[in-house]
C-alpha cells in the first residue's frame, strides 16, 4: 500500500515497525553503493 500510494516516501513508513527514516534511508544508499543489493535479490531468490 504505500509503494502504491506514493512510491514510498520514507516518511511514510511505520514508525514501529521501522527506525526513523533517515537510518533507513541511510542504509539502503548505503547498500546501493556497495552494489549490495543484486546479492541481496539473488540470495532471496535461490533460497
């Protein structure tokens, strides 16, 4: 629903679910520049 909604803004996620959206936002740059998520997907994938 929230990608549906607004492309996922990180202010949108659940506060209780989620840390405050900048630590997110953070770590999933983070991760894109060490190119961590193509091993990411292929690990959820063959599992």
């Amino acid at each position: 629903m929230y990608l549906l909604r607004g492309g996922l803004p990180w202010r949108m996620l659940p506060p209780r679910t989620f840390p405050p959206a900048t630590t997110v936002q953070h770590y999933f740059y983070l991760w894109r520049d060490l190119g961590l998520w193509p091993s990411i997907n292929h690990a959820l994938v063959t599992a």
